[in-house]
C-alpha cells in the first residue's frame, strides 16, 4: 500500500492498542473529566487560503467544502456520527460530529485517558470513553458507555483491570513486572457494560469482542460466541497460520458488524466471517463492507466484491501500485501511490467493480487526495489519518 493508505487501514487499530500504553495509567489525578455536554454547533470550516487545491468551492465564502473538527487522532464511525479526541491545553476533548458537520457533543478526559472505542449494540452505537476514579489509595481505572448521537450515559463508570487492548471491547490487566505481554483480560458488554468475560488461570483466552461477536482461544481452538454466550463456531487456531499465544497477541479488527481482519500490515491478512467462522478470504491488505449493496470487498493484486455470505460476486485487477483506501455509500475507492504520476484516485462502484466517474464521485479533494473512510451517509474522511478532515455529506 502507499504509506498513506496502509495508516488509513491500520491506524484504527494500532492507535488503540498503542494509546493502551498510556491510556488512564493513573499518573495525571488533576485532570478534569466531564460527562458528555451538547454543543450542536458547526465544526469550523477550512477556507481555500489554507489550502493550495485550486478550484475547490463549496461550504461558505472561499470555503472548500471541507470542516475541520479539530481531532488530533484517528476517527472512528456508526451511524454516520464520528467520533476522537482534541488535544487541548488542559488535557483531552472527545468531540463527537454527524455526518453534517455538526459538533454533537464533547467530553473532557485527562490526557492519560485516551483510549476509547465506538462499537455497535442492539439498541444503537455506543462510545465507550476511560477515565480515573479516586479510590482509597490510589486512581482506578474506569470504562463508561453513552449513546453516540446524544453524549447520554447508558452504564458505567465500571472498573477496569487496564486500558482498552485494541480489539474491541476488552480490557487488558498490566504485564507481569509491566514487561512483556499484557495481564488478564476482561470483556464487557457494549450496551450495559456488563463483564462478559474474565480471564482466569484455567479459563479461556479472550481475543477479541467486535461488536456483538466474542473470539476466545481454548488451547489450540477457536471459539466464536454471541453475546448471550451461545457458541456459534469452533476451528483450530492453525487454520490461521498461528499458535493460540500468536493469536491472542495478533490484531483483530472489525470489518462491518458481522467480520474481522487478522492481522498488521501487509498482504499478510486473513478475513474471517465471524458468523460463521469461515475464512473468506487470505494473503489480503485490507477489506471492507458496503451497506448499501451489501457487498463484502478486499484487496490484493485484485479487487474482489463478494455478497455477505462470502459468495464471490466479482473481480477487478487492479493497475501498477493501486491500493484500497475505503468502501461505503455504494463506492469503492483506490489511489495510486506511483510518486512520478502523482496521487490517482478511482471510484468504482461496490455493486459490480466497474469504474464510475471520479471527478463526479469525489469532487473535493485536491491536495488532500483519496478519502480513507466513507460513511454510508456519503461524508468522509480525508487528509492525514491521525489528524481527519470531513467532507459533509451535504457537500458531496
């Protein structure tokens, strides 16, 4: 991938599991925390002059119907609501923005708190954010969830053993010695914050929790349940090419409500149907789903649409270095990161794989080049990655 695409594709994940470092390690006690506050006021928009794209008009005098929310970190998305963190002054601004442009609501966290997840939930999404409560001795750790259009709290603060792990909704305890791998972990449930799983010395290995799918590593198994703790599916682990420890130590990223990604970088990755347990596909770079076609895409030498239930629906060779940057809102989209043609985008259509007017499709962008998220309301993402602009989707 360029440089630029394989962050889009990673820093969702990595920018977790890194933050979990440091994320609430009780060292900053003075920071102020807040519950969510509504703001319901436009995002500031980004004017040509700070630009050097010609030609891009839209929102506002001299606007180029770009707004820059002010997020200093990867964003993640439900519903068409966005949502990451400001780094201010005295400490962090979680700031969650529609697909309008609009700031919904913002939170304060101290700046050891940066963890946080959107995940899905059978009453709607969720923005689970972490925080430090003063105990008898010491800071504990916290997790609290609230609705992501509205900031309004569902559950929490629940105690945590340590930061969010990085794939979904588990929490890892701290290392033996605080070297080496993390210590246990625990899962809990989106919509109450509820435990729903506790590693324990003869338990099984928790992996993962995307949305409303548990993974655990019982020996050298697999197992997929649903969050009511009805097995849906068990495989060996060495259908992945990996030992049960290399699993519960290798990312696991959803893709949609109903997969995953294994996996870092590379054309190294494995896509599974967490239905099911299924692979459908291997020696991948990246995937995603489209709602609005119901089409499951991934990429290596080729692009590949495959229906929901993973039966292949089409295939596109991809040309020189063309990478996947995002699926959604009926498009598939790939830049080139061929330095001496310069940075190429096509969209396609995620129906059928066949090219669609780029310069209709994604109009905006210049110098900021592909968009490495689609929401299925149209807006997306653009810019760096660790730093997203938003093009509303009133603007596309």
């Amino acid at each position: 991938m360029t440089r630029r695409a394989a962050l889009a594709m990673a820093l969702p994940v990595c920018l977790l599991i890194l933050g979990s470092l440091t994320a609430c390690s009780g060292l900053d006690a003075n920071s102020e925390s807040t519950d969510p506050q509504p703001v319901h006021s436009p995002a500031e928009a980004l004017h040509s002059t700070e630009t050097n794209a010609p030609g891009t008009t839209g929102a506002g005098q001299g606007g180029t119907g770009i707004v820059d929310p002010g997020w200093d970190a990867a964003a993640q998305e439900a519903e068409g609501v966005f949502l990451t963190l400001h780094e201010a002054d005295s400490g962090l601004e979680f700031r969650a923005v529609d697909s309008d442009g609009t700031i919904l609501w913002s939170a304060k966290r101290p700046r050891v708190c940066s963890g946080f997840l959107v995940s899905d939930s059978a009453d709607g999404p969720v923005a689970v954010l972490m925080d430090q409560q003063s105990g008898s001795s010491s800071l504990t750790t916290t997790a609290s969830g609230f609705d992501l259009h509205t900031g309004n709290m569902l559950w929490g603060p629940v105690d945590v053993p340590g930061p969010l792990l990085g794939s979904g909704l588990v929490f890892a305890g701290p290392p033996e010695d605080f070297i080496g791998t993390g210590g246990p972990r625990t899962a809990l449930d989106p919509a109450s914050g509820a435990e729903l799983a506790v590693e324990g010395d003869e338990s099984p290995r928790i992996l993962a929790l995307l949305n409303t799918h548990l993974v655990f590593a019982d020996g050298e198994q697999l197992i997929g349940e649903d969050l009511d703790g009805r097995r849906l599916w068990t495989r060996p682990v060495a259908d992945l090419g990996l030992t049960a420890p290399e699993a519960r130590e290798t990312p696991w990223e959803a893709v949609g409500n109903s997969h995953a990604l294994i996996g870092g970088e590379g054309r190294q990755r494995t896509l599974i149907d967490l239905r099911s347990g299924d692979t459908v596909a291997t020696g991948i770079d990246g995937a995603g789903i489209d709602s609005r076609s119901r089409t499951l895409v991934t990429s290596d030498e080729q692009l590949h649409g495959f229906d929901l239930d993973g039966t292949k629906r089409w295939d596109v060779p991809l040309d020189g270095d063309d990478e996947l940057t995002a699926v959604g809102a009926g498009l598939v989209v790939t830049e080139s990161g061929a330095q001496d043609a310069g940075e190429a985008t096509q969209a396609r259509s995620a129906e059928n794989g066949q090219p669609l007017d780029t310069a209709e499709e994604l109009p905006f962008y210049g110098e900021f080049g592909a968009p490495h998220h689609i929401a299925e309301t149209g807006a997306r993402l653009v810019g760096d990655p660790a730093s997203p602009l938003l093009i509303p989707a009133a603007e596309r």
